[in-house]
C-alpha cells in the first residue's frame, strides 16, 4: 500500500483534533501498525496541505525531536490545542472518524 491512503485518511482529521499513530494504522488497515504510521508522516510531502502535526503518539505526546517537536506544538496550539506539561490534554480533542454506513438493500418490487 501506498502512503497516499494514509495522506488522505490525516487530510480528513478536522482542526483543533488530532489523533494517535495507533488509531490511524488501525483505522487504514496499515500493516505495521504505530510504527509504520510514524514512517508515512515522516515521508509526508511538503505543500500538499497534510496536517501531519495533527497525528500524535499515544497519550497525547509529541515524538518528534527538536525543532519540529516546537513546530507541531506551536502548529497544534495555533488550532486551540492545549498542552497539560509536555502532553495534549486529549479529551475532547481526540477524533474519531465516522463509521461507514451501513447499505440496506433495496426494497424489491
């Protein structure tokens, strides 16, 4: 699989949300879990609007080293995001995605 799946998916987490590298391996069907995660928002390509700084580790903290743990914090707080100590205070902040609808089928005639 591509990472674009995955581009697409974090494109969809709305502002002032994040959500954990499990959750969005787990909600892609990402081989690899976390880890794997964690890889495709380092390939993640500039200018093509990803909020990568809205994908954080479990617990609400932020993995990066310096200066981009400093940017996504900054990134993250421009959106309303509040940080208890080194730590987003995710409650109310965490999103989940929508569950698929499920079809019913059509009436017969």
């Amino acid at each position: 699989m591509g990472w674009e799946v995955i581009f697409g998916f974090v494109k969809r987490v709305p502002k002032g949300r994040v959500i954990t590298y499990g959750q969005l391996a787990r909600a892609t069907k990402l081989r690899g879990g976390a880890r794997a995660a964690g890889y495709a928002m380092a390939a993640c390509p500039k200018g093509r609007g990803i909020p990568w700084h809205r994908v954080v580790g479990a617990g609400g903290r932020i993995l990066l080293s310096e200066p981009r743990a400093s940017l996504q914090r900054r990134l993250l707080e421009s959106e309303g995001v509040e940080f208890r100590g080194s730590r987003i205070e995710m409650e109310g902040r965490e999103w989940f995605p929508p569950k698929p609808r499920k079809r019913r089928p059509r009436a017969q005639r």
